[in-house]
C-alpha cells in the first residue's frame, strides 16, 4: 500500500521595511549610488527613466530657465527633493520655488511653487494619484504638471482662488499656461528632438 509523503511548505518570513526618521534619511540617501524617496518613513529605490523621459525634461528645463532666472527663483531638476511632511520626500522630475527660504536650501526645497513629473508606462498610476495628492497638501504649490513621454501631451492641476483644484490637458498644437511664474509654452517646444516610443511603432 502506497503511503502518501506529506510536503512540508517553507515558508520564507519577508522582513519589514525598517522605518527611519528624516534626520536618518537626510544622513543617509547622499551615501548611496542610488537616488531614494522616502515614503511614510521607509527608503523607495527610484527607478531610471527611458531617453525620451529625459530629453522631455531637459527641454522644460531649458524653457523655463530664462523666467525663473528672471523672477529670482529656484529652478532644480531630477537631484532635487522636495519636503512633502516629516517622514515622506519626493524627488521630482522638475521643480520651481519663489520662495525667498528655499535659495539656501541644501538638502531639501520646502516652498515649490510648480512641480512637474514626466509620465512613464511604470509611474503615471503613481504621479496622477499618490504624488498629486502629496503635492498638493503643500499650500505653496499652485501648479503641477504632468508630461506624457509617450505621446505629445500634458496635463495640469492648478490652485484656485477657492479650495478646488482646476484640471487642463494639452494636446498638439496647444499652449500651456503656467500660471504660477506668468509663462505661456507650445506644448511641441517640450517635445523638440524627442523620438516618443508611439511614433516608432508601425
């Protein structure tokens, strides 16, 4: 008579992410090769973005560096956190502060007044919902763009005079209107010399 052999299951304990302070993280992050967020306390790995991704940012930068420059404000791209609370810090893919407390920042800008993420297959589920609501719980943002890096097209989400946030999107041959440093953009100028992954297929 057969007799049956029970399996035993190994069951592999996954360790918790260790909780730190900011003052840890701050210590810490600079240390390393890889850039990380901090998320409710615990370190997040970033992830690299595609070429198009930082061509598309590249050419933000450049568009807006006359205004800011003009206006006295602070333009920082891809290394730049921003304090969202005391356990979470972002790094966006572009940012812009007025605020005269942010010219000596070192570690971290406190006071931005537009924020912009470019869209990748891997984060747009994040930035339009996690992030938006992060960037937003900050009274000095008043704008926060997103940029596709798939196909021309942009979106915002800017403060109005009431508490309600007002959404726009941007398609090709359109102008984005960037309230919060008084400039207005072709939405093509963002996509000058791009190769989108869209435009290869077929």
């Amino acid at each position: 008579m057969n007799q049956s052999i029970p399996v035993l299951e190994l069951v592999v304990a996954t360790p918790q992410p260790q909780v730190v302070s900011a003052a840890q993280y701050l210590a810490w992050e600079p240390q390393q090769e890889r850039r990380y967020e901090l998320v409710r306390g615990i370190p997040i790995a970033m992830t690299g973005g595609s070429l198009a991704h930082n061509d598309i940012a590249i050419n933000l930068l450049s568009a807006l560096r006359p205004a800011t420059r003009s206006q006295n404000c602070r333009l920082n791209m891809a290394d730049a956190k921003v304090q969202i609370s005391d356990t979470t810090y972002r790094y966006p893919d572009l940012v812009v502060s007025c605020d005269d407390r942010d010219r000596a920042a070192t570690d971290a800008l406190h006071y931005p007044c537009l924020v912009v993420e470019v869209l990748s297959p891997g984060t747009t589920a994040r930035d339009r919902g996690e992030k938006l609501r992060e960037y937003r719980s900050l009274p000095s943002v008043q704008e926060y763009l997103l940029i596709d890096s798939q196909e021309i097209f942009g979106e915002i989400y800017r403060r109005s005079q009431s508490r309600f946030w007002l959404y726009e999107t941007y398609g090709r041959g359109e102008v984005i209107r960037l309230e919060s440093i008084g400039i207005e953009l072709a939405i093509e100028t963002l996509y000058e010399s791009v190769t989108l992954p869209r435009d290869t297929v077929g």
